[in-house]
C-alpha cells in the first residue's frame, strides 16, 4: 500500500516573511481558500505573538477554512504558547508549532546556552503547548548544521513530552541531499520513540537543493513535508509545494502519495504570485510561463508526433488549460467570472461589473488578455481603498528633448496637480510627484518586467523606496511602463505610516 505524505504549506508564515510580500488579512483569507481546495494537509497561518495583524489572521483563517489543519508558530515561550493558541480558538483542526535552535552556533550565540539547557527549554515548551492543544510539532531550528547525535535526544526527550510532528529544517539551506536524507535516517534508527510522532523536512533553498533535500528526507522516512507556492520564503525561499508534490506524481514507482488536486496547482501559483507581486520567473519547474514551451526544432517535431517524447506532465494535471489565453475585447462578462473564479477569484456582482470595465478598457490596448493580466484587474480591486490615487499621468520625452511630466494626484478626496522635468520620463513623473507629497524618500530598488510577449504587454514595476529609516515595497502594472512606475511609487507612499 502507498504511504500517505502531508502536505504542509508555510506560504502565509514562512513566505509570507519575504519583504514586500505581506497580505492583508482578506488576502491571506482568500489564499487559505485556495490551499483547502488544492488539498494541503496543513495551513501555516501565522506568527500570532509577532503582530496583530498575524494574530487577527489565524483567527480569520480558523474561521474560514474547515478541513486542513491550521497551524500557529510559536518560540519556546510559555507567553508565544498562550497567544498562538488563542489565535486558534476557532479552529477546527489545531496545531501549535513551537521550537528553538539546536545546533552549536544557535545555542552559543543565540541563546548563550548550553545542550542541557536547550533540552530542558525544548521539553517544557513541548509539554506547555500540549496544555492547549493535542496536536504539537516542535521544530529544531537550524537541525540541518545540529550534530545527529546531540539532535536525537532532543528529537527523543521533546516526544516524550508530548511532540505529536518533530520538524527538522534546514534553515540556511546548507545540507547536501545525502546528507539530509541521512540525518532523517539517523533520527528514524537511533529514537527509540520516534514511532510516536511524524518526521517533517523544511528545508530552505539557499543552495538551490531545497526539494532535491525534501525529497530525500521523505526517501529516507519523512512523512511531512513543509513547502510554500511557488518556493517563496526567505532568502532563496523553501521547497516548492507543487514540485514535490509533480514529483511523487510522476514517480509512482516511489509509492508515496499526497492529497494534492494538481490540477489546482497553477491557478494556485498565479494567485499567490499577484497577491504577493511575486513574479514567478519564467523557467520555474512546473508553473513557469516556459516550463511546457518547446521551442527548438527538434522538439517541437517530437512533441507533435508524440507529446511524451518531451514532456513528462501533461499541461492539464497542473491546472494549464488551453482556454487561459482566449479572452479579448468581445469576452462577456460570464467569460471573465468563469476564468476568475478558475483562478480561485470570487467578486460580488459589484466588483465584477467594475472588474469588467477594467477589463474592456485594458483588452482595447493588448490583443490578448491572459491570466496574469486577469488577475493584475482583480488586483487593481484593492487599491481602490488607498488614500493616495493617481489621477492623470501626461509625459513628453523623445530624443534630444528634456522629458516634462505633469501629474495629478487624489488624497484623501482632494485634487492635487503639479509638474517637472527629469533625466528620463520616470524620474520626470517621480520628481512631479515629489512637487505634491513633499517627505525625504529614497528610491532603492526599481525593476521592470514584462509579464508575457508582445510590444502591447503589461509591464510590472517592483519597487522599494526608503523613509524615514524603513523600506517600502511597492508595485504597479500597466501598458504605459511610466504609469506603472508612478503607481509603485504611489503603492509604496500608500504604506508609509503617515
Ligand atoms: O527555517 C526554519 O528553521 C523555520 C522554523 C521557524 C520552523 O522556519
Ligand atoms: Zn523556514
């Protein structure tokens, strides 16, 4: 019989932890969502001591989705215990994640510690969580660089106090697969309790080996994996939920099997990606906007006479389907809902006639409207309540002249215009603006991508602007790559606390 893996998805914690990634509560809501009905196993949802919008967000998450387990991390702390497990009074499956760092640097520098005294630390946060819940893992911070044998009496004393789930992350990424596969061995030969608990991989993608990792601590008896949407997460992100799960899918000879509805995993990724304006690059396994397309010649030839000489998944077991590129400017309304809800969108009638407008208005400039533009519309959605608008944009710039922009800005209900010139058409348009909104900010990080093919694209604007000491992200998109730019400005303004 096939052994049953658990899917746990850290995208709205550990991925959420990525800056200028962070959801709003309805967001994270709509996401939670979309990982129920892609099948995961268990929803990280948050950090509940670190904020209050975490802590409100697995309280709304524990509401809004029924059947996967909702998750709350915590430090070993007794006070992050208490409020994690307030945060999930309303769920109905409810796990709290509670741990501390277990490798020599971790308890020398970081806790200024000792072994014995981590052990101890690791127990009591064990036993103080299992007065809360029944179902708690407990994570080895840093177990990837944490001598195996000093790492199995931990593993060993923190079931004993009641660890239900034992995560052993490879939190720099550091590990080859070998020789996380042997840690996961070590663990499962040497814990005389370990057939009391489940063994969880999370491992971080620094090295580039994340999943290859992954796989190997599920080779070697991992029956938990902990992944995010995309691979998203600090740094270089963690292993990535659908190439694991593509994995196991494609290699039944393994007899490992997961929950997962593939077919959701693309609408999934697009979702996730505009909510987070986390460009997916275009040669990401399995949900790269080049991960099916064969353009040499001699594939191309071997795909058209038979598709399995090059391509071992077909499109449609991710979720691509060929009617994702077949809106244009005579698509109805019901075309639009039916594409948005495929993409786990639903919209009062209110918002999907506005949507709509948006919709005709975009397909009248680009011939071809796909699901990243759809859902680029349905992000415009939440901008409506920002307090600073863009009203107009009008920029002269050609060759041999200075560029001059004038813009008009609405704040907070009132119209404001101005204009300037600058060394290109952005920096015109951003030194009008300045004209109008008179603080000390710094433009750090400006990037510009086009989403899809054609001179009529959709350009995306990444941008982070520094004030008064903190970094904003910010993001636009449009057709007119001068607009986007000032719309990531305004998203990035819109976040200051002011
Ligand atoms: O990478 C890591 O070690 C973590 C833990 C907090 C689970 O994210
Ligand atoms: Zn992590």
């Amino acid at each position: 019989m096939s052994d049953r893996l658990y899917i746990f998805d850290t995208t709205l914690r550990d991925g959420e932890q990525v800056p200028g990634c962070q959801l709003n509560t309805v967001e994270k809501i709509q996401v939670a969502r979309q990982l129920e009905a892609l099948g995961v196993d268990v929803i990280e949802a948050g950090f509940p001591v670190s904020s209050p919008g975490d802590f409100n967000s697995v309280i709304e998450i524990s509401k809004a989705v029924t059947w996967p387990t909702i998750c709350a991390l915590t430090r070993a702390v007794e006070k992050d215990i208490e409020v994690a497990a307030e945060a999930l009074k309303y769920a109905k499956r409810k796990r709290i994640h509670t741990g501390i760092g277990t490798s020599d640097s971790h308890i020398k520098y970081k806790f200024k510690s000792n072994r014995e005294e981590i052990i101890e630390r690791a127990v009591a946060a064990v036993k103080y969580a299992r007065r809360f819940v029944d179902d708690v893992e407990f994570y080895a911070e840093d177990a990837g660089r944490t001598d195996n044998e000093y790492l199995a009496r931990v593993v060993e004393a923190v079931i004993a106090a009641g660890a239900t789930v034992i995560n052993l992350p490879d939190t720099t990424g550091y590990c080859l697969p070998s020789e996380y596969g042997a840690k996961i061995k070590y663990i499962m030969e040497h814990v005389d309790n370990v057939d009391k608990a489940i063994l969880s991989t999370h491992c971080h993608n620094d090295l580039g080996m994340a999943t290859a990792n992954t796989i190997s601590g599920v080779l070697n008896g991992a029956r938990q994996v902990e992944v995010t949407i995309n691979g998203i997460g600090e740094r270089a992100g963690n292993t990535s939920l659908e190439e694991v799960a593509m994995v196991f899918k494609c290699h039944k000879d393994l007899d490992i099997i997961t929950n997962i509805n593939t077919q959701k995993i693309f609408p999934t990724s697009r979702m996730v990606s505009s909510l987070m304006n986390m460009p997916v690059q275009p040669n990401k396994a399995i949900v790269g906007r080049n991960a099916f397309a064969h353009s040499s010649g001699i594939h191309q030839d071997g795909v058209l006479k038979n598709v399995q000489t090059y391509e071992i998944i077909d499109p449609h077991d991710v979720g691509i389907d060929d009617n994702s590129i077949v809106l244009t400017a005579r698509s109805g309304r019901a075309a639009l809902k039916s594409r948005l809800t495929a993409l786990g969108i639903e919209l009062s009638q209110e918002k999907l006639d506005k949507i709509y407008q948006d919709f005709l208005k975009l397909a009248d400039k680009k011939k071809d409207i796909n699901d990243d533009d759809i859902l680029l519309l349905a992000g415009e959605e939440r901008k409506n309540n920002h307090r600073i608008k863009l009203e107009y944009l009008q920029v002269t710039s050609g060759v041999g002249i200075r560029p001059v922009a004038s813009i008009g800005l609405n704040i907070a209900g009132e119209s404001f215009e101005d204009s300037a010139s600058g060394n290109g058409p952005v920096d015109a348009a951003i030194n009008a603006l300045k004209r109008i909104i008179h603080r000390k900010m710094t433009l750090k990080e400006f990037t510009i991508q086009a989403i899809n093919k054609g001179s009529d694209d959709v350009g995306k604007v990444h941008m982070q602007v520094e004030y008064d000491g903190h970094a904003y992200y910010g993001f636009g998109a449009n057709t007119d790559i001068v607009a986007a730019s000032v719309e990531a400005y305004i998203d990035c303004i819109n976040k200051f606390n002011i």
